[in-house]
C-alpha cells in the first residue's frame, strides 16, 4: 500500500523498519478484525440481512439513537459556543478550572458517568425528584439519554469552537463598531460566520460520538425496547442469543452512519479552509 | 477525532479584550453565570454524587468496598490492561509517526486515516469485531478451540479491545508535533555521523518527550475506564474477567450502590489526576514550542 516515491530525507534510517511496524500492527488490531464485521456481516443472506435491519425493534433502536444524539448535539451547540465565549472573552475566578472541567467527559469513564446521571436523576433522585410533581421522568425515558449523551459530548462543540475565537481577528469587528452596530448585530453578522464551520464541526463530532456511546447511557436509559433502547444495546443482546450475523448486520449499518458523519466533517473542513485562504 | 480531545493551546494567555469590542457588564455576568451554571449542572454535580454516594455509609464501609477481593482482581486486571494496551501502543504511535513525518510515500493521508479509525467505531462495536473474530462462532473459533487458546472471556480479548479504542490517541499526538518539528536536526546529526537509534534517542526524543507522555496519559485514562468494548469481549466472570468499569456495573444492578459508588471514585480520581496532568503538560507545551 505505502510505496517509497522519494524520500525527503535520503540521509535518515528506519524507514522500512517503522512503515513495516505501523501496517502489521494496524493490520492485525484494527484492519483484520474490522473485515471479520464485514465478513460476518456479508454471511447472512440479503433478504435476511435487510429483514435483520428494518425490523421494528432495529429502526427504532436507530431512530432512539438518532434522536437523543442530535438533540444532545443541538444543546451542546448552543451551550458551547457560550463556554466557548465566555472562556476566551471573559476573565472571571476560577475560570482556569471551568476550562480543565470542560475536558472531563473525556477523562472519566463512561461507567462512572453512567451510574452518576442515574443516580441524579432516577425518581428519587436530586433533580429527578424535583421533576417527579410534574409528572416529568428524567432517568428511564429518552430525556434521560440525551442528558447522558449532553455530558458526553460537551467537550467538542468547546474545544473545536475555543481555538478559532481565539485567533480571530478583531479587525473586522472593530470596523463593524466603527459603522455604529450594535453588539449583537455584529456578533451575529460579522463573528458568528466565521465561527460556523467550527461550529458545525463540533456538532457532527458531538452527534457521532453520541451514536455509538454505550456506556454513559445504558444505566439511565431502562432499556424498553422499542422506547428507550438504543442501537449498541441491540447488538450486544443480539449476540447474547449467539445471533452473530444479525448483530454484525446491526453493527454495519450503525457504522456506516458515522462514517458518513464523518465525511461531512472533513468536507466541512476542507470548505472551511478553503474560506480561510480566499478571505 | 483525536485532535478534539487535545487542546494544547489551552493555557495560552489571552490579551485582554477592549472595552468598546465587549458586552454590557449586565449581559457579560448573565452570560458568565449561565455557562458557570450548565458546568455545574452537567460536570460538577455528577462528581459531587459519585462522592457523596461513596461515602453516604462512611469511610469504613468505603474502605471494605475496595477491599473485596473482586474489587481487588478487577484493580489488577485493569492495570494489567492498561500496562499492555498503553506501551503498545507508545511503541506503535512513535514508528507510524516516524514513518508519516520523516519520509514521503503514497498513501500516506489513508495511512493516517486507517490510524483515527478507531476513534469513529461505537465502543460496542470495537468488542464486536473482535467476538465475530476469536469467538466461538468467529471465523477463528474453530481452529482456537482445537488449540485450546481462549482470547475472548478472557484477559487477551479484553487487552485486544482496549488497544482497539486507544489505538490512535499516541500517534495522533506525536504526527502534527513531529510534522512540525521537520527533518533538519535529525539529518544534521545523521550527516554528523550518528546512527539510526541513537539519532532517535538523542534528537528526536529529547523533542517529542512532553507531547509523548501527553498521548500516553490520555491514552492510559481511556485504557483503564473503557467500558462498552472490554464489556462486549469480557464474558464477565467475577474475579476474573471483570475490569474495574464491569465491576462497577456488576456492583451497580445488584443494588449495591454504595460499593459501586466506592469503586467509581477511585476511576474518578483517575479522571481527575488524568486532566490536571494535561493541564500541566499543555502549559509546557506552548511554553516550549512542544
């Protein structure tokens, strides 16, 4: 796959050593078990492999998945650009540790997380008690997934958002102070453009990391089928009945959504650099 | 997706901003204080409860939690997953990032596409592959049966998903600071007449040393807490299979909350120890240019 077509630095060793090292080892832990899901998957007849995945309980499983995810994202949007802004515009006490916890949803482990979000707001709970004379459950309804899901996600929207703030220009806001706008207009006119593809990057991110998340939500989901299960569930209990190529086909079309998520990402990327340069 | 964990331009001191170019001071505090409150609502509440949980039956009954001789096979088993998983893939990271940075090759952009994969793969997915492989109705079941090798239900499934979901986090690290960094002092000490590995060792490591202990923390943080993968491929025999995640799930339905909650702080002080490591690490990073 790698071919050597000219090696900028003809003077220095070890290129053969390490390309040989880093195609075995990515071979071996990541390439070849990901072709047995393909194999697996390719198994099972396409009748059956199309049945396995429009059944009820499977699109619904996606649409639960889907759903709590993009809402999630839509809240991390919005609540991470105003960290975002807070962080990089503001100095307030405390705010290097604001910043540091930001990061935590990547740190700690999604068990921990898991059990932690149950235990708030489980009916009796914290705040699920407070919801409870409303009539409004929290934990073991698709909520309390997405609140799950808005902990796991809250550090992409911050962390892709924080850095282009940081080097904007103020020359441009500047010129807009001068013509007399408004604070707002020019945040919405002249910043807030500027901000989108980042923006945007951190929402794909955050909604695909929220498709595949498993650990954080399994605890405060309550796992109704048709309700509140979601697609990674599914898998795992379609291989507890040793039902391996329905849940290999699960798993594919699972995959192939944050695959495309992802494309979005890089073409969002690509686009936003293309901006960078013509401006 | 990697490049979204890391942040080393996090400690950068900002210029203050002008006053003509900033909000009201009614609408900076109103903004101040509804980011504050989101933070502790999602992030500082959570860590509030997993202590106050821990500890709701006192020190004693915390200090017995982590004595269970499970809870005790599930810290070693953890470490000893992580202490394989996390060397690896150093040992990985460094080769692919010598490989991409020093040399030109066709396909290099797949090769550093290949390597984020991992990172857009649902964690129970990543243990899937890995069943669907080694399991008993895997492609490879039948000859490892015959041979009497077990790799799923037991230690080396567990070790292979966790290198499976911590598979980029060091090369992601070390591709942009080596990119950076170029080929010149490398091939000055070459031209000088150093070899190959000593090279390495006393040019390029004295370099990337920061930005490499930065990928192997963040890589060790998601080693040791990794659930939904290790879950998949652990069969979770007590005692034997279980890492300290299953353990607290374990702990957890069986309506033991106080021990799953013990359990849970010592993966949080992990957490905790994990960000403010980083912190540390950013700021000697942007101070020294890597």
């Amino acid at each position: 796959m790698a071919q050597q077509t000219r090696n900028p630095s003809r003077l220095l060793p070890g290129f053969r050593l390490t390309m040989g090292f880093t195609t075995l080892y990515l071979s071996l832990v990541v390439l070849i078990p990901l072709a047995a899901l393909a194999i697996k998957s390719a198994g099972l007849p396409p009748s059956q492999w199309w049945d396995t995945v429009t059944a009820p309980r499977v699109l619904a499983s996606y649409k639960v998945s889907l759903m709590t995810s993009f809402f999630a994202a839509v809240v991390n949007l919005a609540f991470g650009l105003l960290l975002a802004w807070v962080l990089v515009r503001y100095r307030f006490p405390g705010k290097r540790i604001v910043d540091g916890l930001v990061d935590l949803p990547f740190a700690l482990p999604t068990a921990v997380a898991g059990i932690a979000l149950t235990t708030i707001y489980a009916p009796n709970g914290w705040i699920g008690q407070l919801a409870q004379p409303f009539g409004l459950k929290i934990a073991y309804s698709p909520l309390g997934i997405t609140i799950a899901l808005i902990f796991i996600g809250l550090p992409f929207v911050v962390r892709t958002v924080q850095p282009v703030l940081q080097d904007l220009e103020s020359d441009t806001e500047e010129a807009a102070v001068l013509l007399g706008a408004y604070r707002w207009r020019s945040f919405r006119r002249v910043i807030l453009p500027q901000l989108i593809p980042a923006l945007l990057t951190g929402f794909a991110l955050a909604f695909a990391r929220g498709i595949g998340e498993y650990g954080s939500v399994v605890f405060i989901s309550g796992n109704m089928p048709m309700k509140t299960e979601i697609a990674p569930l599914l898998i795992i209990t379609k291989l507890e009945q040793y039902e391996y190529g329905q849940a290999a086909a699960i798993a594919v079309v699972l995959l192939l959504l944050s695959f495309v998520l992802l494309l979005l990402i890089n073409l969002l990327q690509r686009w936003a650099g293309r901006r960078l340069h013509s401006a | 997706m990697a490049g979204i964990v890391t942040n080393p331009g996090a400690g950068k001191a900002q210029a203050a901003v002008p006053e003509h170019l900033t909000e009201s001071r009614p609408v900076k505090y109103l903004l101040i204080g509804i980011a504050l409150l989101f933070v502790a609502l999602i992030v500082v509440l959570p860590m509030v409860t997993v202590l106050s949980q821990a500890f709701s039956k006192g020190w004693s009954s915390y200090v017995y939690a982590l004595k269970d001789p499970d809870a005790l096979a599930a810290l070693r088993l953890t470490l000893t997953t992580a202490l394989l998983a996390v060397p690896l893939n150093s040992l990985f990271g460094l080769a692919a990032a010598w490989a991409i940075t020093k040399f030109k090759f066709r396909g290099k952009n797949l090769l550093i596409t290949l390597i984020d994969l991992p990172f857009a793969v649902s964690p129970v997915i990543s243990g899937l592959i890995y069943v669907l492989l080694f399991g008993a109705q895997g492609l490879l079941g039948p000859w490892l049966q015959e041979h009497d090798i077990h790799i799923i239900f037991a230690t080396p499934g567990i070790v292979l998903a966790t290198m499976f979901v911590t598979f980029p986090f060091v090369a992601r690290e070390l591709i942009p600071l080596m990119e950076a960094q170029g080929v010149l002092d490398e091939e000055a000490a070459v031209s000088l007449g150093a070899r190959g590995w000593r090279v390495f060792r006393r040019v390029t490591l004295p370099n990337i040393k920061w930005g490499l202990l930065y990928g192997m923390i963040l890589c060790n943080a998601r080693a040791m807490g990794e659930f939904g993968a290790v879950s998949v491929v652990s069969g979770h025999i007590r005692g034997e299979t279980n890492t300290l995640p299953l353990h607290i799930e374990i702990l957890y339905n069986e309506y033991q909350f106080t021990s799953a909650f013990a359990v849970a702080s010592l993966l949080m002080l992990l957490a905790v120890v994990t960000l403010i490591a980083k912190s540390i690490l950013e700021r000697r990073m942007s101070g020294h240019g890597g």
